[in-house]
C-alpha cells in the first residue's frame, strides 16, 4: 500500500488539559507535525484565559515549542472550542475525563483519548494502530447511536495504559504466528507514568514501590480486547490470561517489564526471534508520519533493552525486546520496554490520529 | 525444644575474605556475638601483613567494631590461621573460594561459606537452618571421605544465593502446606549483591539492568536442593520447576521479588495467609542468637513490602512477604522481599554456624 | 556542673501538628524519653477525633512507636489540650505556626517550635544549648508581657533553621576561641528537609535544584542572633556576615555545607581543629538527655563527612566537621554536616526543652 | 570578520585512547563534522588490533555512528598512524598521556589534548576559544624549540578541566567589564566527570562526596592562565584569587557550580546582567562549527539552571548562568551549569581544533 498523502491544508486541532505531563508530551509532538496543527489548549478552570506560558510548569527538556506560550487556555467546553477544529486530543486526568469527552464527541468532535475512561466501553475501539487498526470499525456504530439521540455525529478512540501498549506491541507478532494462550508480565515502571508531581522523592529514593493503583487491572484486559476480533455486536476478546504485578522504580522514563508466554502453536526459539524481527504493522505500511520504523527492535546483547539506553529507540515510539530465551514454567520468556509517555501515552494517541486520517475518517 | 545453652567459652572464629563487603558484614554481625569471637581475618596477598583499618576500605555504617581495626591480616591458608580456630566464615568471592575452602576443610576446619562454589556439591548441605535443618546429616559423609583420604575430618557448609535465601524462606510453609508445584520469580535486586565497587554509579543511575550474570541459574537450581529430601545417597531434589527473571535497580538493599505459584493442593487465600503467619523454623524453637522472631512477617498493607522501609525487619534476618492475592495463570502470587548481604550473605552463614553449633557439630 | 536529676514523675507533653514529617520525628525521639511523655497529639480539622495511627502516613523507619498509634488527635487549640500537660513541641507548617502558637503561650504553655514564625521576635529565644543557652534570659521578658495584657506566664522558645543549626554549632568554637567576621556557605540539603510529599521525585531524579525558597535569608540572619549577646532590651545581633547559597540534593537526610571562614583573630590551622576537637557545651555540661557526646566530631579522613555515612552520628545529633584547610580568600574552609529532621529539627528542638528542665523553667 | 570558510576536503584526524568515555564524545561529536573526518583510532595494547565495535563498551545513547565500528584500533605511536593525518585529539587519561603527547608532537602532529598534563606547561596554551584565542601565539614557540631539537614543527593545544572551563566562560565577560579580583566556587560535580566505570554507585546513591581528588587544585590554578595576557615570555597570570570546594553528586552530566565573585569596578546588578546577555566571542565571530549561540545563557527564573533541564543548552556546548543576585561578601553570586564531557571534555578540544583551523594553524 502506498504511503497515504499529507492533507492539502493542515488540520486544526485541541488539546484538552494541555498543561499537565501528558498534554506537554502531546505538545512538543505536534511541534511541526506534518499534517495536524495545534489551534486550541484547554484547561481547568484555575487557568483558563490565562497563556500557556504562564499557566503550565514546563518540564520537558527544551523548553515550550514556538507560538504555543503565548496561546490562552480555554475551557474544556464544546462551546469554548474553535469551529474548524475537527480533532480533539485528550490528557484530561482520570477522574473527570469521562463526562467531557462524551460531550464533546457528543458535539461532533473526534477524540483521540489517552484516560482510561472509556477504553472498555463496547462501542469504543481501545487502538493500537499496530495491533488492531480493524477495530475502528466500531466508530460506525458510535456515530449512528449519536445520530439517534439527536446528538452530533462525533465519536471517541482510546489508547491503551502504557503498560499494555509496549506489552501488546511485542505480543502481536507472535500472537498472530502462533496463538497465545497465556501471559506473565511483572513490570517497573518509570516515575513519569505517575504524572507531576506523582511520586515524591522522598518514597522513591532507595526504593522500589511494589505497587501502582489500579495499573494491574488494566494490564490484565486491555490486552484481551485489544487481541479481539471484530463481531457484529462489538469486540470478541481474546481467550488468553494475563496476570500482571507493577512496581514503580527510580527511573525517569521507560518501562521495562518482565514478560513470559505460552503459545498455542509450537514454536523454535528461531521462529519467535523471526517473528520480532519480521514484525510491520499498518501504521509501516501507510507510512504515518508518528510511525516508527521498525516498530520492534530485538536486542541480542546480554543486557539490553535498558530504559536509559533504549526508552527513545524510534523516537520513543518504538517497542525493545530483548533476553529471548525459553523458559521452564512457559514457552519463553524476553524483556520488554518501551517509553511511556510517548508511544504509551501522547503518541500513542497521535498514531490513532494519523490512522483515523488515512483511513478517512477524520 | 529448649533454647541452646550458649558455650562455657566463646568459640573463636576466622573471616575468610575479610576486607570486601560480605566479610565487613561479617565482622559487624560477630561484634558482641555470644557464642562466637573473631580471632582471625584472612586476606588476599595484597593486603596479608596490614592492620585490618588500614587495608579496608570500610562502607559500613557506624565504622569498624572495637578491637578489629587493629587486626593483623593473614593469608587465607591453614598453616597461617590460629590453631584454636575451629570455625571459619568465608566471605571469599566466587571464582577462587572453591579450591581454599576445600583445603581448609581438609585441614580439619569446619567452613561456613557464602561462597557458590561447592554449594551444588552432592555432599555439601545447601543450608538455611528455617528450612532444612536436616541437611547437616551430610556432613558426616564428608568427614568420612576427607578421614578415607587422609585428611582431616572437617567440612563445608554454604548457605545459598541471596535471592534463593528469601524466595525458599516464603516457599517453605507453602511447601510444608500445600507443596509447590511450579514459581515464578522475577527479582528487583540491590546494588550491594554485586560487590564493592560493583556497579557503576553510571550504569543504574535513571536505569535498571535487566540481566544479573549466573543469577538466573542459581535462582532456578537452589530452591530444589532446599527443599528437597536427605536420603542415603544425598538429596533428592524437589519436584519443582522455578523460572527466575533477575533485574538490578537504584536501591542499596534489599532484594525485592514478584513470585507466582502453582500449588499441589487446593488452598483458600485464608489457608496460605495462616501458613505464612503461623510459620515457625528450626532457630526460632532452637532461640539461635541471630535467629528472627517471626522469620516470616505477612503484610496487609497494599503497597509493602517495600526495600527502604522493610529491608532491617527482624535485625535484616527476616523474610517480607505482602500482596498476597489469587493469579489467574498459577494459585496465588505475592511479593517477597530480604536484606540480601545480611540474612542473604553473611548472616545468614552465621545462623548456619549457629545452628551447627546447636547440633553438636562444631 | 553535676548531671541534671530527672523530674520525680515524667512530664506530660503534647505534640502540635504530629502527623506530618517533623511531628513524627518528635514521637520517635520522644518514645522511651527518661524525662517527657507523649499525652497530647494536635492535628488540623481533617485528623481531628482520628487514631493517630489512622491518620498519619508513617515515613519513619521502624513503625509507631508502642501506645502511640492507638491515641486519639485533638485540635491545636488550648481547650482541647490535658490540663496536667505544661510543654508543648511544635510541628505547625511555617504559615499556620504563628498565631496558634501564641495562643498556647497566652493559655500558659511552653511552647518548643520549630517552626519559623516567632524565631526572629525580639523577645522569643533562638536557641541551641550547645551555643547559647543562656539567651533563654529572654523568657521572663515573654512571661512579663503576658501577664501585664492578662494572659497567663507561658512563653515560645525557637531552634533555627536546620542548616543554620549545623553550621552555627560548627562556628560557635571558633566564634568563641577567634572571632568571626564572615562566613560563607553554599548548602547541599536533603530531601526530607522539604516535608513530604515535598520534592517531586520527577524533579530531582538526575538533576540538583539550585534553589530553596527563603532559605539563603534564613541562614544569613539566624547565625548573627544565636551567636549574639543577651542585653537589656533583647539580643544584640553578633557582628558578622553570612553569605549562603541553598542548593537541593538527590539525599534523603542530612544537609552538607560547603563552609568559608573569616577569623578576627590570627590562628593556625592546628588551632582551628583544636577548637573543633576541644568544644564541649552546656549540654555535655549538664548531662541533657538527648545531648550527643562529642557534639562536633572532626573528621581528618580525605572525603568525609559524607550524608549517608555521617548523618546519623550521635544518634543525629552531633555535628560533623571535615575537610579543614586553610583557604586562599578566607582564612580556612570545611565540610559541615548534620541530620536535618533530627539536630535540625525535632531533636532541636527536644534538647531546647531538657534545657528548660535543667534551668528550672519548666 | 566573516565565517571561516570550510577546507576543500575534509581534513583526517585521529582520536588518542577512543575507546574511553571521552574517546566515545570525541567520535559522537565528529560524526558529520563539517570540516573534520575520523581516520584513525588509537587505543591501548589490550585492544589495538580489534574493531573499535568490538573493544569499546559504547555508553552514549544513540548508539556508535556509521563507519567507526568496523575501523580497527591502532597503537598510540606516530608510526602506526596514517600519514595523511595531521591533527590529533587525545583522551588518554591522565597518567600516560604526558609521554605520549610529546612524543606525537614531536613527529609533527598538532595535538588538541583533554588531558591535564601538559597545561601549565610554559609553552602549551591552555584554551578556550570564547576565552582566550590569541594565547595560540605561544604555538609558534613550541614549533621553534622542536626544530631546534631535530625534531619536527609538530606542537600540542590543551583544554581545560571540565569544571575549570564553564566558570571561566561564565567569568570572561565580567573580567572584561568589571575586573575580577576574586572568586570563590563550590561545585556540584556530575557522575561521567570521574569516568567509566568511575563512582561507584553504592557510593554516591543516597549520598553526596564533598571531595575530587585532585580538582580543587586545578580550578584555582587554571582560570589565571586562562584569563592570563600573551608576553614575550608566556603568560602572565591574572592577578586573581580563586578558592574552590569540589563535590560529587548523583548526577549523570552537567556540572553545577555556585559562584561569588569580587570585582575590581564598580558594577550594578544590571551591568553585570548585561555582560552576560551581550557577550559574544571569537567562536561566535568566526561562525566555528560546534561553537554554540549565545555562548552564555541568562536564566532569570528562580531555580534555573539545572543539570537536566539545561546541559544540553547550545548541544552541550553553552554556559549557563542563573540566579545572579547581589552578595553580602562579594559583590555578586549566581550559578554557573555546564555538560562536562561536551563542552568540559570532547567539544572543547574540538572548539579549539576549529580555532587552530581558522587561525591556519593546521
């Protein structure tokens, strides 16, 4: 398939609580983005009206992208958000993410999510444009449900924790070559994945915490409805069963985890490497611009991938496995790590994006 | 049983490798020791001859115990150690313990090592006196062979890997209960299990390494020898599959490890709490000095146990176990965590000693 | 002078604000105290009828104290508090502490703070026992004005700064022995000096922040009060410049300075160490509970005093001086360090009360 | 004056002792360089004869550029280095580069050296092309003496300590403006500045060492040849005295340094400002390659700069300055932040090589 073709005029697009880690990560990614540009940043109401510049503690390396410190902030309301504005990213923090992205989509907003709050609901496709780009098929079905409401033809896509994205990412090949039947993952996530300020450093110096809220949860189904297959009345979660235990390390970003499976199909330790190695998802082939290439890097050093050295392999958007042997207990085992706030977050997010573009439905 | 009857006289004892960090430690742990008194230091030629303060480079909190600064250090041979020394620790590092220990022995000494060197052999016990106890029965083969030779009847006893130390510790009452059938292991290891100067400050700094070299393997192979049975011709290895993923990170002490198993029987999450709690090993009805009391501390928290916070519990003796709860792949999954260069080096060699003792062995 | 007798019956004291970092330092200080007990804990509206053991995320290595997790919080206000209660220790955050603690002293209290609201009145003592015990003088003053306006004779007595108690226990000998008449100090300070949650893990991970609000003020005026002269009509600020520079470190606990020293008098550097090494103050005088012996120690190794190996010498409480040469723009430079939330903080402020015990103003 | 223009083919250069951490940032920074290319790499006994891929543990993010990997290491001696080759830059470590440099000079190389050896040589500049440009004219001296000897024109150009070279950056503009009579620094010291491995990480986690061996003595030294006046003789030294407090913290790069400075003019607070912001130097002037713009920063915010947010200011090649304020013993403080193995180390001997080149010394 040929690389899909820039849009003639650049699209607008917003940032929904664009001040937090999250929404700076989305910022500095849409700095010079080839085909979106950012036109509004929206904010809780302690900020609102005020700049950019002003109302957000920076905290990426390279300071704030040109002409972004000096936009004002504007409620996160459909009301308050320009009307050429087609696309709509979101960095709105747990708890309140919910009700105002179904608002907003409810006005005819598409919105590419990163909260977690919606990610399980039947008619929204939780995307890995890698794993599952098929799965936007269900926004169909979001727009008519709108449509019969009387509501705006908008709709919502969700990406995954960052956990499960790298996780999922490194899955794939092999779940399509050889089935998996079971999954083993124990993670040590980087302090970013907590947020600003998240983890004080008085509990993290000299330490490990093993223990992140809610993140175990999540790391043991999203990867079931990610692997499903499209149905009529929805996802078909796939028959497989991820235990996962979390743990938060001294390390800026980056998570690492520690991964075993058993497969359905029998496989040569030549044959798993092959399958990493061979691994070219969609967004490769469509040539999206946020696209790593590859989007698998297998290390074959003894001690590799590590979160310093490989966090920004593929401009952080790129999946490092590495310790490829067999095990015992499974069939194999292999060291996963990928960045967090980038493919696993903000980027991961702006692939939806781009995806939704080339399949025409932005 | 009733505790042990402390010696008329305390034993003198030797430190084998007695400047790097398992024989600091040591020497701290025999300071005030009620049984044993160091009345030898060993060293390697660079630094035989020296006053013990001189030749150390001392990384201990609270600086060197009364008396021992001013130590003269000998070679590590039998010729050159006092021949009222019974008993010696050896804190020798991994690749040249093998050989001296064993001359050792042959000279009549009794050597606790921490060494990996002759743990696997098939008639040195792989001791921790909370778990096979009954492993001592294979010291009078050793004697027998060393007499057949022309030796003398002295023997080496070893206490397993560090991360081994603390998984078999919990395994135990699991064991004991319900019997194992398959674990899961993936360790978060300190910095202090790689020695002096170990690992670079630039290696681990905003990083973990996920690759422990020869870690894995012990991880995988000890625990079978610890919980397996004495029988005519030595131990008979459990039946037990291990599967061990080792990482290193930003903490000083305290090895900290994500376990899964598999049991034998059926067990409610209320049978292996009670196991955990109830447990009670040989050196707490023996009262050995440097026994714990518990062994084993059941936390209810949700995010303990933690390195920082946990890592001395029990005088850094004791096992932490915590987030017990069912796993979807095996029975039940929690996380353990121990002081590794204490109850997982030299204390606990010295429990080993103690319980020796306790035995009418030394 | 003779030791100090202890008190017939321990006195009942309360702690102000004793859930957060400060108030817990106090109660682990105060368990087991020959002199004090713990009666009364305060705590704001949130807390207030909670156990303490519910409401306060406990930080401290080793776990509550016995007897205080079960104690019921109370409000900060004078009504709330045992009438058999006459001391009261002071754990308010900065903003807050002022009013509330004038209130207890009107009401009758004696009031240990340590915070900053009242260090710099004119008639509340600043006071560290090693460097100016006799500035509790000022105390009647405090107790006359009250009655004079109807209140009742309880008074507020203040500990520096934590940096600013290292470095003025560390100048006192040679302000005593050599004049002072500049000093210049650029501070590495620890973590835990910033409360918790405090620093963000995120911002200090990799990095130091070359900044501390209001503390270079702080450390610029207090040492020029403590080593001032009791006067008619208050203290008579020492003449003496401080320059200081605050910097944050990545270092749990235990402040380091980087000390300049400007002497009026002429003296050789075997002088200087030998007012560091001779120093015995009024808490070593009189025997204080908590005074640590020696209260400076002068390190002559090359690289000491270091935070991880020092901060905990004289269980806390004494200061570490290293490093002392001779200095091309002053006359001589050294390293001081001393834990921050123990001499510099809560033990501060203990031994200022075993001060008031021993001078008969409790 | 014009930019420089770039030679007609590049110009070979080789890299002394290229298998180390400074060897590794001389090869990182000479990728792509406009008028430099990589010829020869030379390293010691144990790895001459083996691809550079092969010998050298890379630990610089971004892997070993294309084309060195495969070159094979040569012995440092001018016979085994390819003739074409006429600039050399060393990272030999301190105790053997000596010999060697002169040796290489000797057979007629131009030698652009990281180590100290040879700087407070008579007839060696000691440079820094923002600095002091024109103390290339000692050059000519050092040919004159070779040919004298039978030997040929070859000569050697140092730069500073990496500690040394940011505080004299930072100080250049104010010497000009104002005068310096003295100045009085306590560093902060990042982790890569002591090497590979270098600090060990069980000494500096959770920790601060208040001493470098070694370095303290070169900053007092170094910054009065630096900012020393070319006479017939050599040097004069500045007329200035410095004292330095060096300390190590758990910092991966960029070295952070707190700064009191007593001027011989009068200055406001807005003049000194303006120094800094409208400094401008030769590196700029001729438009070098690796020279940064601005060379100086001015922070104005209240906790900048800092080590991760600003190292790599102008590719690691700029100064940045902060916190500038008035001074109650000097005239002014501030903070000075600079990458030590950029700009400190690798970039600076490059700076320099690009000087030598455009003053057609090459």
């Amino acid at each position: 398939m040929a690389a899909v073709n820039a849009p003639a005029r650049k699209i607008k697009v917003g940032i929904l609580g664009a001040t937090g880690a999250v929404g700076q990560r989305f910022i500095q990614l849409l700095a010079g983005h080839p085909w979106f540009e950012v036109a509004a940043l929206t904010a809780s109401d302690r900020s609102v009206g005020k700049a950019y510049g002003e109302a957000a503690k920076w905290i990426i390396r390279g300071g704030i992208p040109a002409g972004i410190a000096g936009m004002h902030l504007v409620p996160t309301e459909p009301g308050a958000i320009d009307g050429e504005i087609r696309l709509l990213f979101s960095a709105i923090p747990g708890g309140t993410a919910g009700g105002v992205e179904s608002e907003l989509a409810d006005a005819g907003f598409a919105v590419c999510s990163n909260a977690s709050a919606h990610r399980m609901d039947e008619d929204v496709p939780l995307l890995i444009p890698d794993v599952n780009p098929e799965h936007t098929a269900l926004i169909a079905g979001q727009k008519r449900k709108r449509l019969a409401l009387g509501k705006k033809a908008g709709y919502i896509v969700t990406n995954p924790n960052c956990t499960s994205t790298h996780l999922v990412c490194a899955l794939k090949p092999l779940h399509d070559a050889f089935g998996l039947r079971a999954v083993n993952v124990v993670t040590m996530q980087a302090l970013s994945g907590a947020g600003y300020p998240g983890v004080a450093s008085m509990d993290i110096l000299d330490n490990v915490v093993p223990y992140i809220g809610g993140e175990e949860e999540k790391i043991e189904i999203e990867p079931r409805k990610l692997l499903g297959k499209v149905k009529a009345d929805g996802i078909e979660y796939a028959d497989l069963l991820v235990s996962a235990q979390a743990n938060r390390v001294a390390v800026r970003n980056g998570h690492l985890e520690a991964v075993s499976v058993k497969l359905r199909d029998e496989a040569s330790l030549e044959d798993v490497a092959e399958a990493f190695r061979s691994y070219r998802g969609e967004p490769q082939r469509l040539g999206l611009p946020t696209a790593p290439e590859p989007a698998i890097i297998l290390h074959t050093e003894a001690d590799r991938p590590q979160p310093r050295l490989d966090r920004l392999a593929g401009k952080g958007m790129a999946t490092s496995v590495g310790r490829l042997r067999p095990d015992p207990l499974f069939d194999y085992k292999f060291i996963v790590l990928g960045h967090n706030t980038i493919r696993g977050a903000a980027g991961g997010a702006l692939l939806n994006a781009e995806l939704l573009y080339a399949q025409g439905l932005l």
